[in-house]
C-alpha cells in the first residue's frame, strides 16, 4: 500500500490544450502492481475514487456509490470503476453517472487524447449527425514513488460522463432480433456519415474493379481505430451512437486521416473477444449459434453502411469491403468461413 498525491495534469472538456497542475495528496493508499510495461505502478482503489471525486465534482464520498467494472482477477487492468452521483450530492444539481478508467498506456494514451480533443474535425459540431465521442471531462496523474528502493510509476486516470444507452455487445447478447437489426444498422449508418464526411475525395477508387485490388491509400479518413462492439453503445431513444476508447483516433499524439479498413474489420471482428463464436483460441470458444448471431449482426452493419453511401458509389464500396473481409476468414472454423463468406456474397 502507498500513499501518492494527484496532479491534474489536464481537463480536457475545454478546447485549448492549456494544462492545469495542482498538487493534491490522497490519505487512502493505493495498491502496487506490476505494470504491463515492466517495472511497478499504482493502482487505484475504491477509496481513491472515492478522494478523486470529492476533489473533481465535490462530491462527499459518502453519497456516491461506487462499482468496480473491470476485471476482476485483481490485476492492473482491474482500476476501472462506474460511480453514481446523485442529485445534492457536492455541486450536482442532477443525478450524474461517472467511469473512473485507469489509463493502460499511460503518457501515450494521454497524449492521444488530448490530440483527440483539440482536433477541429472531431468537435461534435464537426461529427456527423447522430454520432458522439465520449471524451474525459479531466485526467489525473499520481506522483511516482518508490518502494524498496525501486521506482513506483505514478498513474493516470480519467473521469468521464458515462456513455448513454448499451453497448453493441450487450444488445447482441440480449437475443432480441429487433433492437439487434436496430443496433447495428444505426451503427452502420453513422460509421458510414461519419467516414465520408471527412474523406479525401482523391482515396476514392475510380472503378469497383480498382476497389478489388484493396489498395491502402483507399478510402482514407478520420477513423476510431478500436470500433469493436463494446467501444460503440447504441441509444435506442435518441437513436444515437456513441464511441469510447477514442484514444486510438489518434497515433504518437498525432490524428492522421487512414483507411476505412480497419474500422470496418473491427466492427466485423469474429475471432475477438468481444465477438467470438466463429473461432477456437484462448479467450473465447467457437459457437456455432453465436457465430450465426455475430455474423447476421454484421450483415446488419455491412449493408447499412454500404446504404449510407451515394447510389453511384456503392458498387465500388461493396467491392472494397468484401477484398478487405474477405482476408479475415483464415482463422475462422470451417462453418464460420462458410457462414461469414456467404454474408459478404449477399451484400
């Protein structure tokens, strides 16, 4: 156990990238774990929380109610926490709904962020209608220590609004056709809107057969990046699309336009995790019903993407997007290849 002391190291809600560093100390003490990247780190406990909100919406940490929501084997990845607010509560006039999220990659992922978040083409008023990017309202960094002579590397951790509705994941998992066919076509539209308009016109292939030879320098734009079903929630009420993890828009600090190819292979990923059942590894099994499930959620995805763009162009989107999919069956069981190939034929 240690105790460390926090530095608001930026607040990202405002569009400048102007730093704010006040020095805080937290009298609970954190947990020392081994850091992915080698070395030790701390890692947040409830009762940190429970301090960085005080601090952050001065909110008394004995009306806020606190769930862990990551992982629950006690590891680094574990520091991920749902934190409910409510109304009178510190300065909320309303009920508020926060994620505290331990930042993986630290400095990195910071530093993305912030490039996410001063970037002009990635305001909500530069976003195509109906789809949202779930960014911190402020970002934290615990001091490094040291333990036993040895370094103890500070934390980062964000707080942010809680993404409205469900994750695309958790919608499929439901087993209801309707708000599945719902869910993702909405997806589909909005990746779609938002892909275009923001789209060299020069990456456009002339031609559905220049479209076939799946060139890298085609279809480049502003792209998530990690848009796999659990980083896209989908709000059946306001018909909205909102993505987290929007750190992986940018790469070294830096937003570059990209190819299409790979949010659309992470929206269609069968063999992830976050999928699963058209593969056999080590984190999921192969499911027969759920990749039929996965697969037909797809189909949902695919042709309302393909729909969302100008009739004259479809042809040749059709055809890019089946050359790039079509390379992602190698893992595949046999019954996941056959039913996913034939997905792409019917697009």
């Amino acid at each position: 156990m240690s105790k460390f002391y926090f530095l608001l190291a930026v607040s990202i809600m405002s569009c400048s990238q102007s730093f704010s560093l006040t020095k805080i100390e937290l009298t609970k003490p954190t947990t020392i774990h081994d850091s992915p990247v080698g070395g030790k780190i701390h890692v947040i406990t409830p009762d940190n929380v429970k301090e960085l909100l005080e601090i952050h919406h001065k909110a008394n940490g004995h009306c806020v109610t606190i769930k862990n929501i990551g992982d629950k084997g006690g590891s680094f990845t574990s520091a991920l926490y749902h934190a409910t607010i409510p109304a009178g509560c510190g300065n909320n006039q309303e009920e508020k709904k926060v994620i505290i999220k331990q930042l993986a990659t630290e400095d990195e992922e910071v530093t993305n962020l912030e490039a996410v978040q001063s970037h002009a083409h990635l305001q909500k008023s530069q976003l195509a209608k109906g789809i949202n990017i779930n960014l911190p309202e402020g970002i934290y960094k615990t001091q490094n220590t040291t333990e036993n002579g040895k370094k103890v590397r500070g934390a980062y951790v964000s707080i942010m609004p809680e993404a409205t509705g469900k994750p695309l994941k958790a919608i499929l998992d439901e087993k209801d056709p309707n708000k599945t066919k719902e869910a993702f076509e909405a997806y589909g539209k909005m990746m779609a809107l938002h892909h275009q308009k923001n789209m060299d016109h020069h990456s456009k292939p002339g031609s559905a057969e220049e479209a076939k030879l799946g060139s890298a320098n085609n279809y480049k734009t502003y792209t998530h990046g990690d848009a796999h079903w659990d980083n896209a929630f989908y709000d059946s009420h306001k018909k909205e699309i909102t993505l987290i993890d929007n750190e992986t828009m940018a790469n070294d600090g830096v937003i570059i336009k990209r190819n299409i190819a790979a949010d659309i292979s992470k929206a269609t990923d069968h063999s992830s995790k976050f999928v699963g059942g058209c593969q056999d590894n080590q984190a999921v099994k192969a499911s027969s019903s759920k990749c039929e499930e996965s697969v037909l959620a797809s189909s949902h995805f695919l042709k309302s993407y393909i729909a969302n763009y100008p009739i004259e162009e479809r042809p040749h989107i059709k055809s890019y997007i089946k050359t790039i999919l079509g390379k992602n069956t190698g893992q595949m069981t046999k019954a996941g290849q056959y039913l996913f190939n034939n997905m792409l034929n019917s697009l």
